[in-house]
C-alpha cells in the first residue's frame, strides 16, 4: 500500500494518540492514482478478479489495519468492475 502523505499522515496519528486516544479510527483505502489524477479502476478490476492478488491484498490490508492500531479500514475502489462481472451482490459478484 502507498501512503500518499506520509508525514501528514504521522502528524494525524500523532495528535489523536495524545488528544484523542480512546478514538477508533478506520484509515481510508482507495484506487485513486494522485500522480495521474484519476480512480485506477482497471488495476482494482485486476486485483479482485485473481485469487492470487485478492488474497495478498486482504493480507497486506490486514497487516496495515494490525500493525497501524487501527479499528478497521474504510475501502473505496472505484470503478472497480471488470468484463463479463457484474457489480451487484445480487447477481454473485
């Protein structure tokens, strides 16, 4: 996982462990590319349609929400939708 502002990012975690410490926070993970300025759908679509990379996925998040003492994480993959996979529930996806 990329962080893209590492020392703000430190200076949130920061104040809320001396000002705020019984806050849960659930850090926000998404698809959004900051260098090309847009929502990296295809990449998600990819990532989700292998087993392989969904797993090491799920194990890198894990990893991230253990080691950072965080409650959880909030996931936005936009755009996330592949060919020939359906983006309702209801329809198995």
């Amino acid at each position: 996982m990329q962080h893209d502002e590492p020392e703000k990012e430190a200076l949130a975690t920061e104040w809320i462990k001396a000002n705020a410490p019984d806050l849960k926070v659930l850090p926000l993970v998404n698809n959004y590319r900051a260098d090309a300025a847009r929502w990296d759908g295809a990449a998600a679509a990819r990532m989700l349609s292998a087993k392989k990379l969904r797993a090491g996925f799920a194990n890198e998040l894990y990893q991230f929400v253990r080691n950072g003492g965080y409650a959880g994480a909030v996931l936005d993959l936009a755009r996330a939708i592949s060919t020939g996979t359906s983006a309702r529930p209801s329809e198995g996806w």
